[in-house]
C-alpha cells in the first residue's frame, strides 16, 4: 500500500481525570519497524491497544491498513501480542497454537509446524503451556503472532523474558520479516538499546506525549560526547579547569566531565591548562554518551547514579 500502515491523528485515551494518551499521531510506513520507547507507564501499551482496536480512543481517530481500526476487514493480515502472552495453561504448545490456528481461520496446514520451527519450539511441543519458563512462553506468544504470516505485526515488549541468544533471535527474525517480506513492524519497549538495534524508526513516549521521532540512523547524532579527565586531586582539577573557563563537573566515580564542544574537540587544551597548573591528568579520553543516559535525558528522569545519591540522602 502507498499510504501508512497505522495512521494515528491526535488519540488521546482519558480515565477519569487522567490521560494515559494526550493528542498522539504518528505514521508507520510499510516495510519499517517502528520503536515505540517509554519508560513504564508512558502509555505504550495504551497505544498499541488503540491500534489493535481493543479500546476506544476518547479523542482522535486511528486507521489500520488503510481503514478505520473499527473496520475489520484487513485484520486477517494483523498478528500482534500484548504484554504477557496468553495460553491455555492445560494444554500443550501444539494445542494452543492449533486452537488460535483456528480461531484465525488459517487454514493452512502446515502454519503451526511453520513457527513450532521458527521459534525453536519443536522440543516443548507436546509441554503443557503452564510449566512452560518465562521465555518459552513468550516464545509461544511470538509464534501465535506470526501464524497469519501477517503484513503487520504488533509486539508490546517482544523480548520480555528471552536469554540472550532469544533476544537475538527475535531481533535476527523481525530484521528478516521486514527486509526480505516487506512486513511491518510496530513494537514498544523500555530498552531503547535493543529497540536502536532493530528499528528503523524510533517514537519516544513520554506521560502520554509523544515528545520525539527521528530514523534510527539519527540516533548517533543525537548521543552527546564528553570529555573525561582523571586527576589526583579531582577537586583541584575542576577549580584549574572553571578558572581557564571549562565548565567541568565530578562525577561519581571521581572522573571530570567537560562536555562542551570546545573541550571535547580540543582536549590537548584541557590536558596543557592542567599540566601548567601543576595538575597533570591522569586520564584524557572523549567518551560516547551511552543509550540509556541519552534516554533517560530526553525523558528528564534521572540517571541512575542520581537516582542512588538521592535514595542515599
């Protein structure tokens, strides 16, 4: 289809008083996999729930494949899961996939032996899905999804509970459905590290807003770089550096941080203001801003250092 694939204008989701979603819209376009991030209670889920039409939007409208998300015409081409995966706890992993086989109207034969495979499942077939571990059942929850063999597919935190080798796994296969099928992708995660390694887009939520939205191919550009400074007397250091007119700050870990251009881009100046001071530095290094600091940044939440200096205090 030449239009988005999910088409969001101004939803908004109130209870009562509260507003789990305020005035959100957004696009996802074919073939992409867009990351929806938030920290819990953002409203992701409140979204993907929109989307998949299983609440009601109090304001706004969402289309779906090209139609009203009330129409459920193209929904056969839809697999989603939404936080926890659901099972049948009695019966086994090829009765429940058989059971929503059904209640999807595939009638493909060979659809659950499909995703048994693509999900490694073939050794728990004939398991019961309630001693089922945490991963293998999102496992199980995955292969459901993926029985339609849809055009889109909706995940609400997909590798909840996955080893690592899982999350791999599901990140290799999605990659796979987008580029090779042509499948869309819209998946929701706290982790914005791991949805960076996947999507081709990311949302940021924020208390209902969607406050930002950029390729992921942006993502480096927006990591702020900083200058690390090790010094024997750190205090010393810093009063050296704000009196040459560098804004250096401690960190916990007893390292200075400069992170205004001109130090980062010239940090022979920081290391000579220093030596003439007779505060030679220990350590002199440009270090990358990582994910979850640049997360936490745009979202105004403390990083967790600041979080534990005020849980101390």
């Amino acid at each position: 289809m030449s239009g988005p694939v999910i088409a969001v204008r101004g939803a908004s989701k109130r209870y009562g008083p509260v507003f789990a979603l305020d005035n959100v819209t957004l696009d996802v376009r074919p073939g992409e996999i867009y990351g929806l991030v938030g920290l819990n209670g953002a409203g992701k889920t409140t979204l993907i729930r929109l989307i998949l039409g299983m609440v009601r939007a109090s304001a706004g409208h969402v289309e779906v494949l090209g139609r009203p998300v009330t129409d459920r015409a193209g929904w056969a081409r839809v697999g989603y899961l939404v936080e926890t995966p659901a099972a049948y706890p009695e019966l086994t992993v090829r009765e429940n996939l058989e059971v929503a086989r059904r209640l999807r109207k595939i009638t493909d034969p060979t659809a659950v032996d499909s995703v048994i495979d693509l999900f490694a499942l073939r050794p728990y077939v004939d398991r019961r899905a309630r001693a089922l571990s945490l991963g293998n059942a999102q496992r199980l929850g995955l292969a459901k999804a993926m029985l339609p063999r849809p055009s889109l597919l909706v995940l609400d935190e997909p590798v909840n509970g996955l080893d690592p080798a899982g999350v791999v796994e599901v990140r290799t296969l999605l990659v796979g459905l987008a580029r090779e099928q042509g499948t869309t992708v819209l998946l929701s995660s706290h982790l914005l590290s791991e949805v960076a390694r996947t999507a081709t887009r990311i949302g940021v939520l924020h208390h209902g807003h969607l406050i930002d939205e950029f390729d992921a191919n942006a993502l480096a550009g927006r990591v702020h770089p900083r200058l690390e400074i090790g010094a024997r007397d750190p205090a010393r250091a810093a009063e050296v550096l704000r009196g040459a007119g560098f804004d250096a700050h401690a960190a916990d870990d007893g390292l200075l941080l400069l992170e205004e251009d001109r130090a980062v881009q010239h940090p022979e100046l920081v290391a000579t203001t220093l030596v003439r001071a007779g505060e030679p530095p220990t350590r002199v290094a440009v270090a990358e801003e990582n994910l979850e600091t640049y997360f936490l940044r745009l979202v105004g939440a403390p990083a967790a250092d600041d979080r534990e200096a005020e849980d101390a205090r």
